[in-house]
C-alpha cells in the first residue's frame, strides 16, 4: 500500500494519505479546501533499525561461534579466510 504525498492545486495544502486501492486514490480531497485539483508524488520515507539493544560484537571462526565444536577447522562455513 503505497504512501502518497499529495498537493492540492486549488489552496496549496500538502497532505499525505494511505492508498489501499487505486479507486480509493480517485476519492481524495484535499483537506483544507475540499477539491480534488491535486498533484499526487509517492512519499520518500526513511528505514530505521527496528532493535533498540545494542549490537553484540561479531565472534569469528575459532571462537565456538557456530556452536557446532567445528571452528577452527574451517567447517562451519564461518571462517572467512
């Protein structure tokens, strides 16, 4: 479902609205003045971790890390080498 960033031509208000279906999309009216004179963009959003804990420092090959007891012999597809 994309965002759409809209202007309206009429008054100049700029509004954003969630678009389910592109039927939905021909209803809708700027919400200042009521028309439907408008210039629609999709909307630029930005992406954040989703995880507030703090990262765990990366353990290599050798380290026990694949909890197979296989590091060091290059097995658990871990050794970067």
């Amino acid at each position: 479902m994309p965002i759409f960033e809209y202007s309206c031509d009429d008054c100049g208000t700029k509004f954003e609205k969630l678009v389910r279906r592109s039927a939905d999309a021909d209803a809708v009216r700027c919400p200042g003045c009521g028309q439907d004179h408008l210039t629609t963009e999709y909307s630029t959003f930005a992406a954040r971790a989703g995880s507030s804990k703090s990262a765990e420092p990366a353990t290599g090959c050798g380290a026990a890390a694949c909890g197979q007891g296989m590091c060091g012999g290059g097995m658990c597809g871990m050794n970067m080498n």
